[in-house]
C-alpha cells in the first residue's frame, strides 16, 4: 500500500542559501540606500562640517561608545553563564570585539554573532544552540531600553500626543512582559534578567551622551531632542542584515527623521556618519583578536557536562 509523501513546508532553493547571495543582497542594500540619501545631501556640506570635528568632543565621544561595548560584553557574559557556559572576561571582551569587527567591516553572510557562535561551539565543544540562544536573547534584552528611551523622548517632544502617565505605564509594562517571557520561555535567565537589563540601559545612555559630543563636535548650534529618537531608531534599523555594518540603512533614516521633524538633513547625516565612523574605528582591535585567537588560548574552562 503505498503512501502519499510527507510535505516538509516551503524550502528556499540551495542556492538562495548560499553565502554570496546573502552578501550580494548586502551589497546591494547598501549602494541603493547610500545612492538615495547621496541624491539628497550637500556632500561639501558634510564636508565642511567633518573638517571641523576634532577636539575633546570627539574624543569623549569615542570613548563613551567604546565605554558602551565594554559594558554590553559583560552583559552578554551574564547570559553565557546562565547558559551554564563561562568564559574568562578577557577572553569574553576579546570575543565581543571579533564578532564587532567582522559585523562592521566584512560582507560576511553569517555576520560576527554567527562566526562567534560557530567558532566558540567548535573550540569548546559548548552547544551551538545554547550559545545562539544567549547571544539572541542578548541582542533582544538591548533593544528594550531604547525602545523605552525612544518613549521617552518622544514625550518631551510631544507631550500631548504621549503623555507621561502612560509611558510610565508602557514601559513598567514592557518590562514585566518581558520577565514574564523569560520565565515562561527561558527559566534560566530569570535570576539575571533585570541586571542585564541594567546593564542595557547604561549602554543606552553612554551611547545617548556620545551622540550629544558628537553633536558638539561638529559644531551644530542646537542639539535637538529628534536627533536621539532618529539615533535610537537607526540603532534597531542597523541590527538587521539588510547593509553591510548597517551603513546606508541608518543614513537613511536619519535622513528621514531629520525630514520629518524638520532638521538639516545635512547635519544628519554627517552625524550618522561620523557615529558609523566611530563605531568602525572603536572595532578595529578585534583584528587584534582575530589575529590571536583568543578562543585557542589557556584558560577556556568547558562547561559542566
């Protein structure tokens, strides 16, 4: 008697799963949308203002974004020893920068979270799974807090369109849907969850602090409360693999944002460059660590079996 053959679902054909494709497409993302914010801009404009960013703004600026990332590995550690997987702080500070660096400056197509994960799986026999689930979880604890500052500052923009009663309310609210999320879907991170979350709202802050140095270093009058909602927007936009570093997708919205709330776009984009600037610049010690394999090196300790 025969039988009729299981369907298994839709499955992308092989080669959409290839690698080059996901890099083309990249590729292509970030040319299209650098080509529509180019079409827009005065580029001696932004010229002009770069050649004057210099100075101890500058330097403060760099520096609170480093500070940021430093404090995100060790929140990404707290997720990794929930997943019963420790990793000394050197070495973990020397893994966050590689996955930094390949996400900033190679097409790869599994980006730096994915090298990261496959590369520690294969030198310390830890669970694939296991790793991607902290690094995930990691990505989604950051974005709650700028999701919670983006509120906030959209109150102070318009207080009667959002009034401060009810952020209070939505984010109180967000905050314990998502606890209850992680002991309902990830027991394990309950005993870490709000310091890890935390540690994500100082790394929004420094970030936030940065972004107003930068603002001073280009020497733009005004800082506008807009220019931080755009930030902390291009901020989530970046995140997803739609460009190459995010570059071109985070200079288009704030081109937009600055459309919308009726800013320069000019100055917008000439500090969404120099932001993606810093960030390529603060990323470059992760060749360092590529280069001397800190996943290799003595004191891995392998997880409990």
């Amino acid at each position: 008697m025969s039988t009729a053959p299981q369907r298994n679902g839709f499955k992308a054909p092989d080669w959409l799963q290839q690698p080059w494709v996901k890099t083309g497409v990249k590729v292509l993302g970030t040319l299209l949308t650098l080509y529509v914010v180019w079409k827009h801009i005065d580029l001696e404009q932004v010229g002009r203002l770069w050649s004057q960013a210099w100075g101890s703004a500058l330097v403060g600026a760099v520096l609170l974004f480093a500070a940021s990332k430093v404090i995100s590995a060790l929140r990404l550690q707290l997720f990794f020893k929930a997943e019963r997987f420790f990793l000394p702080l050197i070495h973990q500070l020397g893994w966050y920068w590689v996955g930094m660096f390949y996400n900033q400056l190679l097409p790869g197509g599994i980006g730096g979270d994915g090298y990261k994960v496959i590369a520690l799986h294969r030198w310390t026999g830890h669970p694939a799974a296991s790793l991607a689930r902290a690094v995930v979880t990691d990505r989604v604890n950051g974005v709650v807090p700028v999701l919670g500052l983006m509120g906030l500052s959209i109150a102070f923009l318009w207080p009667y369109a959002l009034p401060g009663w009810s952020l209070a309310v939505v984010t109180l609210g967000g905050v314990a849907a998502t606890r209850w999320l992680a002991d309902r879907l990830m027991p394990q991170y309950g005993p870490v969850w709000f310091r890890t979350l935390g540690l994500s709202v100082v790394v929004q802050l420094l970030q936030c602090l940065g972004l107003w140095l930068i603002v001073e270093a280009l020497g733009i009058p005004n800082f506008s409360v807009a220019y931080l909602v755009v930030f902390l927007l291009s901020s989530m936009v970046a995140i997803l693999p739609l460009t190459l570093g995010g570059i071109g997708a985070r200079e288009l919205v704030f081109l937009l944002g600055a459309n919308l709330a009726k800013l320069p776009q000019d100055q917008a984009v000439a500090i969404s460059l120099l932001v993606y600037t810093i960030q390529v610049v603060i990323s470059l010690p992760g060749l360092f660590f590529v280069w001397r394999s800190p996943g290799l090196s003595p004191g891995f300790k392998r997880s409990p079996a």
